[in-house]
C-alpha cells in the first residue's frame, strides 16, 4: 500500500500502482471525467500513470493552468496525427501548448498549406475525437527510439533524440500516431470536444533563418463548443477593442520613425487621461503619506553597480553614453535615485516608515521584435513608490498597499483579479535567494496572512521570488476576459543594505530599513492600453478627453451653446461646441464616434425653456434636463469617478 | 560742419572735430559731468575723441551698460597704475570689465599678493583718483608699439601687439601708467568714487594650464560710496539666500556624486514647489487654451538631423546612444517631438492656432565647471510650449506669451524686468539669417509694437536674433536686485518648413505656420533657484511647502492639535502638528528657520475657547483667532496666490 496525501491535506491508502484517474473514479465518475492531469509531488503526470510510492496528489482539470496546458499539448498531438493522415510524409519538429492553445512547427516537405486545409484538419480532428484513443506512454531505449525514426527518415526527431540520455526517452502514441514526447497528456482525445485552427505561419527550424523554414500552424480546442464560441467572441471583441486602433482613433498617441520603435508620444487626449491617472494617485497616495519626489532620467554607471542593474539587467537597459570620462546610463528602474533621496539626510525611526513616490519615467530597452503598441515600450511612465520601513511596520504597509490596489480595482471595474506570490526555495538560499532564512519566512508568511485577511484571490509559487525578497504579481482581466500583467510589488531586504541604508532606530542603533516596491497603476502605457480595451474606448466621463459636446441644431443656437459652454467650463467640466455647419444627425453620429460620453443638443425648444436635450453614450436620449440639474449631476459623477454608466 | 543725430531723432550741427564731452556741455554742465562714454554709430568711444563725419550719438551714462563696462575698463586701468606703483615691474595680460567689475591678469615676477596688499591698492588707486588724471588716447605705428614694451620688457604686450595690424593699435595713458588697448575710456579718473577690491585668484596665461599663472585681481567701482555701499550689502543678502544653501537647509534639492553633477534629485519639499508651479502653469495654459502633450526623453539621430541641432548644438547635447544601428539622443529640447505631434494628424486652419505643451526635461551638456547649483544643471524641467499659428494670427498669439509673462511677474512679485529683442542683420540675411526679409520685418515690427503697447520695457539688440526669428530674452531682477535671465521666446520661421509641417488654408491651400517657442517660467531648475533668493526661502504660502506648523504647548493639547490637523488637511493646507517634547520656544524657533508660513500655538487658553494662537513668519504674534475664520483666511490666501506679507 502506498499513503496518498490529498491538497486539503487528507492522507489515503491505495494499492501501489493505482493512477491518479482511479483514484478519481474511487471518489466520484463526474470528478473523474474532469480530470485531465496529475500533479505528483509536484510534477505534471499523466493521469494514467501507475503511482508506485507515497506521494502528495493534486488531480488537474480544466480550472487548473496544467490541466489547460496538457489539454492543448495532447490537441497539439491530435492535430499532428490529423496533418500525418492528410500530408503522408510530413515530419514533426516540436509542437507545445501556448499561452492560449497550441502549435506545432511541420515540414510538409515542400506542399503548400491553405486556409481550406485547416478546415480539413479541423475536420478530421474531430472525427479521431470520436474514436476516444487513448494516449499512451511507453519508455523506450535511446537505440530503439533512433531505429523507429531512422526508418521514418524523420530527422528532427533524431536530432531531438540526439540530445537525450538513455532512460529519458519516452514515446506517447494515439491512434495511428506516435512521437516523441516528454509529457504528459490527457487520459484520451474525446474530451477535445471544440477544436479551431487559428493560424498558419512560417518558422525557421531551431529559430534560425539560415535553417529551413518550418510550417507552424497554430490552434487552440476547449472542452466544450459554448467554451470555444465564447474564445472566439472574445477575440473578435478584443481586436474591435484593439488600443492600437482606438489610440489612433480617439487621438490617445502616435509613434513616429523619427522618434524611434516602442517610444509613444501622447497627443493630447492622452495626456488628458495620463493627468487624470496621475491626479488619482497623487491623491491617493497623499492620504496614504506617501511624499512625493523628482528625480533625473540618468545616472552616472556607478549607481547601477551599486544597485546590481549592471551587470545583472544590462540587457534590459539602453547602452551608455560616455561624457567627461564617465558613463551615463538612462534609468531602467527608479529605485536607485529613490534610495540616494532616502540617504541625502540622517534619517530616525520617526521619520519610518517612509514612502517616497514619482511617476518616474524609465527606459528599458526591448528587442524591436518584442515592441507591441502601448503594451510593450522602451518608455515606462511608471507609477512607482518605495516604501522604507521597520520590520515591525511591515506588515501594516504591505497591507496598505494592497488596499490601495483593491481600491484601484473597484474605480476602474476590474472585477477579476489574481496576485501570484512568488517564493524563494530554501535549497537556494546564499545562491539564488539572499540568505535571510528567517526573513524570508517571516514576511512571506506576513505577505500570505494579509492576501488571506484581505480576501485576496492569490496563487503561491514556490522558487520564483526576486533574488531580494518575495514578489507579487498582480494579473488582472479586462472585461472582455483577457489577461494582463498589471504590475509587480515587491518586498527587498537587500538593496538597503547594497546602498548601506540607514535610520537610527528608538534605540539608538542604526537599522537597515526593509523597502517595499510598489506600482499598483503599473505604466501609464500599459495600463492605458488595458483601458482602452477595457472600456472600448468608452471612458467613464471622470476620465474621458472631451467629457460632453455641445450639439446646436442649427446656427442660431450658437449663442446658447457658448453660453453653455462657459457654464460648463466653469465646473471644469471638459466641454466642446460642435459648430460645423452640419445637420444634428451628422452631428450626433460624428460624436458617437470619438466616443464622448455625453452630448448636449441645443435647439429652438431648449433655448426657450433654457434647458439641453442630453444623449448619453450607449444610452441614446435622456431627455431635456435643467441646465444647473445636469451640471452639477455630471461634477457628482466627475468627482466620484464614477465608473457607473447606467 | 557735421550733423549729429541724436537718439530722439532731433538733428544739431556742430563744428567738425567737436567731442562727446563738448557737445553735452553745451547742453548741460550736469549732464557733462554724467557722460563717461558716447555711442557713435552704434560704436562705443571716448567721450573726448573727436568726431570728424555726420554722426548718430547717443551719450553714455552711468545708466547705460555700455557706460558701466567703459567705467570699469578704466577701472581696471587704474588699478593696474596703482600695482606698478606698489608693485614695480608688474607686467599686465589684460583687463576687462565683467559683468559686475573688472579683473586684471598681472605677472607680478613671483611676488605674492595679500589681502592686506588690496587695502594698500584701494588707498593708492583713491589717491590716484584725486589727481584726476585723463585718460589719453593716442595712435602708435606697429614699430614703435614694439619698440617700447620691448623697452619695458613686457612679453605679454609683445604678444598681443603681434597680433595686430599698424593703423589698429592704440595706447592709452592716465597719469603714470600706460597700457596698449583698444580702449575706449572714461574722461578721466575723477568719477570714480568708491573703489573695492573683491578678490584674488590665479588664472593661467591664456587659459592653458601649460602656462604660466598669473595673479587675477578682482574689483568694482562704483560712481557714489552710497552705490558701493548698497552692493556690498546685497552680497552679503545674496549670501545669505544662496540658493544652494537654502535649498539644503530647506529639504528642496540634493545632488549626489553616483547620480552625476548638474542632475538635481528634488527632495519632498522641493517637489511640492515643482507641483504648485506646474499647476499654476497648467492652469493659466489650460485657460489661455493650450493643450497638453507628453513626448520621449529620447529620440533618434535623424529627428535632430531634421532639426538642426545636429550637428549645430551638437556640443551641448549628450553624446548618442547607439541602439539597433541607430543613435538615439536625449532631448535637448522638446520642440521637435511638439513638431511630430503637430505633424501625426492632418491640420486645418480651424485647428489653428494650436498650442502644444509640456513640462518637458530635456538633457543639455553642460561644461562641469560651468555648473552651478540649480543656476546651470544638466538636465531641465522646463516651462515649454509651442504655438503653432498663422500670419495673421501671430501678434494676438505674442501678445497672449507676453500677458502671460506679466501676470506671472505679478504673481511672484517680479517688479523689474526687461525684454531684450533681438533682431536680424539685413547684411546677412540667407547667412546667418533665414532669408525671409520681409517675414523678418513684419515680425520683427509686430514683435515691437506689442512691447510698446503692452508697455513692457525693452531693449533692441541688432544682429542678435536666432537663425529662424526674432528672439526675446527676459531678464529678471530679485528683491535684492541681482539679474536673472529666465527664459526666451522665439520666433521662429524655419522649423516649421524644415519638418514639411502644414495646415490647409481657408482656401483649401496647404500652408506652413509659423512657431512660437515660449517658456514663460524657464526651467524648475533656474526659477526654483532664483525664487529660494528672491524669497530668501520665505515662500508665499500657497508656494511653501509646509504651510502651517501647529505647537502644542504640551502633551495634553495634543488631541486639540491633531482635531486641527485634520480640519486643516481637509481644506487641503499642508500642516504638520510639531509633537516633540519640546518648550515653546524652542518649537516656535525651529519653525522660523524652516520658514513656515504660519504657526498655531494652542494651549489651555486655545482650548477652553476652541480657538488658535497664530503667529505669521516675519511678523510675529497676531493674537487669537477663531479655527474657522483662520481657516478661511488660509484658503483665500492660497487660492488667490496672494504673495502679500503684510
């Protein structure tokens, strides 16, 4: 018998050699139909695969990012067996699960592939679905897997095989398809119920242009049909929301040759929403006592040694400029300028804990393949703060900051978010992690209790911590359910010791502070780019660039719609008369377009009874309304922020 | 006869060969004993040289810098008689008038010069004075020059004569000293009537340290005793509110040796000021109808190719970074990456003028010896924008910078201040002058008109102007009447067609427009700088960074101190409560030398009657004062920017 410990942490005896899918169906038929995977002691196995010792079990379904992945990685296989019956003769180089779904890298041996193979594909796919073959594993000895591609002629798997040591080598086949596979995969092919071939692309073998082009044809399966139609609506929202188009649209920024790739410039209805993000955040972080500072784009090299960027993060930083015999780098990262602020006076426990902030403009350099609209730049607005504190004050301010994201999320409508924490291994310490036993499980473990006291949905993984201290990632999804990396916070024992960081504890002694990195906006790029889809470019008015047009019907309300105007200015309502010489309709539509929330139609009817006929954007006609009744309900929602469009 | 104009227009004939110095006693004996030089034909000469043709003149005085620096040239000139008469076989370098004085370069054969030695030179030189000696000018041919300071010994005039031509060399002699200058000089020495020696420095000859060093005496002189007397008083205030000095003892700015000289980081304190102003600027920009925009610190090669400034202002910009084969620079200034903004959208005349603005940094080589606290950095907050506009358009849009200009004089109590124009050469136009002629002279003549109108003092400097346009350079004085120069505004004709920016015209014809380039508030840098001495670090309340400071007489007021910290921060007055276990006193001087607006001392008394003691910085105790009505007080002071003390 072998002692099976469970994720709740309950122990069971099973028979030696039981799978992870009979232990399933040993609890119930349903749970077992889900499963798709195993996680023993931590790896990834098949769920068919005999567990010979005591070991800890997590079974893995749809809802589990391994369970995805080895459900696109056992897709990838099927689509392979479904080219190998349409293209006899094609050879297979790799085919792995993707962020969303799976590809694999072909080499049709020169045919050509259209868009109308891939619905052939598709087809066929489904129907070796309906077989239900199982994948099986079976090791094999390095000769026996060179003989089997040798007579296949297949060279990309004998240089694959090449490379691996006799006893490593497994094969996995289903239905009439075999290959050359690490695993894992799913129990069979019929849980693959809903398959689409997205993409044909070329590849250069080992990705190398003097190789041979490869074909790689991307897909991505679900589970169900209503899972992969709603993939697919999604997508097709997505690229209608697409903050390269709607930047351009609504005038957000532009990119221009001369100034260079990954380098924005903000027109000004960007800055508008820029000023707008920064005004929140200074508020938000006045209330929250954080002081604010200003510090220069460069420093000279020896910053960056002190700090470790160079040589460790060298490649993610433009290269230097050499000036009176000294190198100067651009900043990558404000931290360094922060702590030299910290360092320019003699600091005391009274003055802890201290949080220094500034939307630090930072530069790091991307490979211009890399470069993707707002969402990957060399130009980084960041809205960066470090927070220099007592081991006793960690605590309250990691859970400050924390709320401070709760309470961005709620502003801006994000409702789905996950913090990943990331620890260090114990086994690395001295090596990869700074060698603070003691600190480290202290505040992972104060990180873990506020994520647990604050409700937080959150995800440990173990052995990805900075080198200085446990990181969170923040993910957060737009409404459309895509995914984004918002920003990291981060906890660091180690720079205040490299800058020789000290206050002068109550005690008299001197103190190294513990400093909190924290950036809960992230990039006014990224988070710009996020809101655009996010909103669709429909901005919550607090936000909008143009927050109402006036509509005069005709010319002879022009002098209502100023007076209107005026009033609105007034209330530092942003506000714009439209007075072309067009007709409402027009006028209406053209509005529409550039997304303003509301719009003031002004004719023969509102001058007499001084009013305005307000349309709201995406609610149409709201009806006539008193001048003062409207201003001050649109200052009310202005000032709320409200995100609230009903 | 010759006719001599004079700067009022009115025309007088006089006898040919007739002085300066003649022609104003003849007008006034006051006005003569005034004269210490004449402008003739625009060239600057001895008062007492004979005029031979028609003539402009204009009589130069006290008041007039040409007056002052002729005043100090022969200053300098007296100085060195009293050196080699206390100094025998002295030689001398040169001598010119500076900014503020004069200095000499004198090789006094290994002697050195003390202190106590300028005492025995100022009594000398006052002797010298008395004798009222002319100073002498008179022709000398090449050989005879050379003959006599070979005579003399005097390799250093050996070597300036060499560098002449026969027919251009002129001496200059006032009682026992003569020198070989070009001049020109005062009338004689009588007029100078207060005489201070300010310094000795070394300097090598010809400012190569391969040479010899000579000894540097620094002086100044004025025309009264009273006039010394004041400018050595505002030194010693200068020295006082040194902007270095202050911005340390305030927390404002820090430099750091790992960040690099010239790259302020603007502590908390400081930051704030930054904030107040760019409110301020972003407000009044907003209402004058600006817009703003966010541009890259960084661009490539080829923008500043497209501009000019490579390689024209090469020297001071930072050397390139080379990045993908490509060489990016920081910017210099922000007006390429405005022109790129202007150029991303299709422009009409309906969007005309467009006003584009930024608190953009830009990074400038600047010398290390040149730098100089916040006075001269390396890298630039900088107060810009750009107006893009057409002819027509141009005077209303200068007009609008200058009011601008003024109202923020007002506001910071600016009560001197002075434009200086300067216009093109017609001699060089399509040299060094964009060949424009009549664009030069109708912006030129509108440029002019709208100083006289606006009644903003001026001057007009010929042959001055940038390459591209009429160029305005404001200069400043402080309450202790040291000159600042704070920032330019250009016109510029050339950028515009070198970027190929358009508009299309009311007659659906593309056009080009013309720029202005204004930063009212010149850089945070400079302004900041010259604000810690205008103020003497004594902010205005809505500037200064804590506004009120609250001091509990004890512990037990404590609570009363917070309730009011509170009720301060929620009508957004920066206030800190002072909680140390401190006497009053003690607290109230603390405070003082931090500068804090105001203070509110509560004890029993302010307590029972629900009430605070308040004390204004520079004026003491102003008694008892309901919260409220203090409250109120504060917030119309800072929202009206009042810089009134009193």
């Amino acid at each position: 018998m072998i002692r099976i410990t469970f994720p709740d942490g309950a122990v069971r005896e099973y028979q030696k050699g039981i799978t992870a899918l009979e232990i399933a169906k040993s609890i119930s038929e349903g749970l077992a139909r889900k499963v798709l995977a195993a996680s023993v002691n931590g790896q990834v196995w098949d769920a068919t695969r005999p567990i010979e010792d005591d070991s800890a079990l997590k079974l893995l379904t749809w809802d589990d990012a391994d369970g995805k992945s080895t459900f696109w990685h056992s897709s990838a296989h099927l689509m392979a067996e479904a080219v190998e019956s349409l293209f006899p003769g094609a050879k297979f180089w790799v085919g792995p699960a993707i962020d969303k779904g799976f590809y694999y890298d072909i080499d049709l041996g020169g045919r050509q592939i259209t868009e109308e193979d891939l619905a052939k594909l598709e087809k066929k796919m489904n129907e070796l679905v309906k077989q239900n073959s199982s994948y099986v594993r079976k090791s094999i000895p390095k000769a026996e897997a060179l003989a089997y591609f040798t007579e296949k002629g297949d060279e990309y798997k004998l240089d694959l095989i090449g490379g691996l040591n006799d006893g490593e080598i497994t094969f996995y086949t289903q239905g009439a398809f075999t290959d050359l596979c690490r695993g894992p995969h799913i129990p069979s092919t019929g849980p693959i119920k809903a398959i689409k071939l997205t993409n044909i692309a070329g590849a250069y073998w080992k990705n190398d242009s003097n190789n041979k082009m490869l074909t790689r044809i991307y897909g991505v399966t679900f589970p169900s049909q209503k899972e992969l139609d709603e993939y697919l609506a999604m997508l097709e929202e997505a690229k209608k929301r697409d903050h390269r188009k709607l930047g351009k649209e609504l005038g957000i920024f532009t990119m221009d040759d001369d100034i260079g790739p990954g380098l924005p410039l903000w027109m000004p209805n960007g800055t508008i929403i820029i000023e707008e993000l920064e005004k929140l955040a200074k508020e938000t972080e006045q209330a929250a006592g954080y002081k604010r500072v200003v510090t220069p784009h460069i420093a000279k090299e020896n910053l960056y040694l002190t700090s470790g960027h160079l040589p460790y993060y060298q490649d993610g930083m433009f290269p230097p400029m050499e000036l009176d015999g000294t190198k100067y780098y651009l900043k990558a990262m404000n931290c360094p300028h922060h702590h030299k602020i910290f360092s320019a006076e003699p600091r005391s426990y009274k003055d802890m804990p201290l949080r220094l902030a500034e939307y630090g403009t930072c530069y790091r350099y991307e490979q211009s393949g890399e470069l993707f609209g707002l969402m990957r730049v060399r130009c980084l607005h960041m809205n960066d703060a470090h927070i220099y504190c007592s081991r006793e004050q960690f605590a309250a301010e990691f859970r400050a900051v924390n709320d401070m994201y709760i309470k961005y999320f709620k502003i801006f409508g994000i409702e789905k978010y996950v913090m990943r924490l990331s620890l260090h291994d114990p086994a690395k310490l001295g090596q990869k992690y700074i060698n603070e036993p003691e600190l480290w499980l202290e505040t992972e473990d104060m990180v873990r209790k506020v994520l647990i006291e604050s409700n937080i949905p959150y995800v440990e993984v173990p052995g990805e911590g900075a080198f200085y201290g446990p990181k969170i990632d923040v993910q957060i999804w737009s409404t459309i359910g895509r995914e984004f990396t918002l920003a990291t916070n981060q906890v660091d024992f180690a720079q205040g010791r490299r800058f020789k960081l000290e206050y002068t504890g109550a005690d008299n002694a001197p103190a190294t502070p513990l400093i909190i990195h924290r950036a809960p906006l992230g990039t006014h790029e990224r988070f710009i780019g996020f809101l655009l889809e996010h909103y669709a470019g429909k901005f919550p008015t607090w936000l909008a660039p143009l927050q109402v047009k006036i509509l005069p019907i005709s010319d002879k309300f022009m002098d209502y719609a100023n007076t209107l105007l005026q009033s609105l200015k007034n209330a530092d309502i942003r506000a714009e008369v439209d007075d072309r010489n067009e007709k409402i309709g027009k006028k209406i539509r053209d509005t529409e377009l550039m997304k303003v929330p509301y719009m003031f139609v002004v004719g023969e009817k509102e001058v007499n009874e001084n009013k305005v006929a307000v349309r709201r954007q995406g609610k149409g006609d709201l009806g006539s309304m008193d001048i003062d009744t409207i201003i001050n309900q649109l200052k009310h929602e202005i000032a709320t922020r409200s995100s609230d469009q009903e």
